[in-house]
C-alpha cells in the first residue's frame, strides 16, 4: 500500500529528483520486507486440526457419565468414557481416543 502511495506523489510530481528515486526504492524495499516477515510469521505453527488435537484439554461434564455419557468441548458435544464416572458439570481431563469416543478421567 505505502508503494502505491509513494508511486502516486512520484507520478504527480509531488516529489521530484533524487527524492523521488530513494522514496521509491525504499518503500518497494519495506514492502518487501513486510510481505516475507508475515509470510515466515504465519507458518511458524503448524495447524492443529482432528480429534487428536483434544488429548490433555480439561473439559466440563454435559451428561453423566457412569461410564458412558457425553462432555462439552468447544461448544460440540462429544460422547465419552469415564471409568470411575464423573457427575454433570464436574471438569475432567481428556486422556485418549477410542473411534469417536474420547476417554476421560477426574481432573
């Protein structure tokens, strides 16, 4: 953008001589460096995506499980595997995945 605006007061004779050559240079020279900062600044992480990514997360209890009921994670219901049970509304722990059935215990 700061490119663009620099060409423009070059183009319309704002700014003139060796002016106009150094403020051309140096904002093609900052927008370039600001195009590859953010480029390396975005893939610095790698996404994270599937149910595997839960694993360790601590979350509520929606419906009981004694040992099978259902926990809320990220605002999605999830079915899930207590052994020692865990009441409504009680925080437990995700500890592994078994298909689409996340196995939990009391955090």
């Amino acid at each position: 953008m700061t490119f663009w605006i620099a060409l423009a007061l070059v183009v319309f004779g704002v700014v003139q001589g060796w002016w106009a050559l150094a403020l051309i240079i140096g904002t093609g020279v900052f927008e370039a460096s600001q195009t590859v900062w953010w480029m390396r600044r975005s893939q610095r992480r790698t996404v994270q995506v599937g149910a595997e990514t839960l694993i360790g997360r601590v979350v509520e209890v929606a419906d009981e499980c004694r040992p099978n009921g259902r926990i809320r994670v990220q605002g999605e219901l999830w079915k899930a595997h207590c052994p020692e049970g865990a009441a409504r509304g009680e925080q437990v722990r995700v500890t592994g995945l078994e298909g689409l059935t996340l196995e939990v215990t009391r955090a």
